[in-house]
C-alpha cells in the first residue's frame, strides 16, 4: 500500500498535535496571555510536531522506496502526509472550539494558516535533504 507511510506519518502527526492542543488549554496556555507573559516561546514549540513528523515521514518513504527520492516524490509524499495531520486536527479543532473554547477561534486559525505555510516550506526542505536524484529535480 503506497500511502501506509504517509497515513501513519500523518495520523501521528495529527494525534500529537492534539494532544499538545489539550496539555495547552489544561495548563491554562491560551493565545491572549501568551502574548501578555513570558510564555510565547510554548507557543512556538509547537512548531516542531509538523517539521519533525514531515521529515521523519518523507525519510521513512524513502527508506521503504529502497533508499530513493526524488525531489517530486518528497513533495508529493509531503503534501500527503499534511493533508491527514491536517484533517485530524482540524476535526480537532472544530470540535475544540464548538465546545471549549469559543473565544479564541479566530486566533487559532491564524495560527492554521501560518502552520500550513510552514509545513509547506518544511516539505520542500525536506525533499531538497533527502532526494538521491538531484538531476531529476
């Protein structure tokens, strides 16, 4: 099965996130006094589940295709990858922010868009790591 790889990596990726999203609000972490106290670099810890799980992922596709990427596979694969971390979490979220935190919505899809921009970038650094074909780029 081509997207095994690309469904763990993503489900892994959204189950992390979710969680991370619910030690936050438990411990009272919320994006008005993140900006208010010392604690804005939690905030952008967060950052590291995508870019992680993407790299991991990408690899462990190259790994299974007999240690081969090429540019456009890494990418693809990454988009894959994004797409069910994606859903996952924005399952999550929609039922996060119709229950339990009403306020803050706006904020947070803020911070969706950024991410999606950054697990782009992350996606097409890791192609450009990993390919073994660099004249197929």
């Amino acid at each position: 099965m081509k997207m095994k790889n690309a469904i763990l990596s993503g489900i892994i990726i959204g189950v992390v996130s979710v969680i991370w999203v619910i030690i936050m609000h438990f411990a009272g972490i919320n994006p008005e006094n993140v900006q208010e106290s010392d604690n804005r670099w939690l905030e952008y810890t967060s950052v590291i589940i995508p870019i992680i799980g993407l790299y991991l992922g990408i690899k462990g596709f190259k790994n299974r295709n007999n240690n081969s990427l090429t540019f456009f596979e890494g990418v693809f694969e990454g988009f894959k990858i994004m797409a069910i971390g994606g859903l996952i979490a924005g399952a999550f979220s929609s039922l996060y922010f119709s229950f339990l935190n009403l306020e803050f919505s706006s904020d947070y899809m803020e911070r969706i868009f950024g991410a999606a921009i950054i697990g782009f970038l992350v996606t097409l650094a890791s192609s450009l790591l990993l390919m073994t074909k660099p004249k197929q780029l």
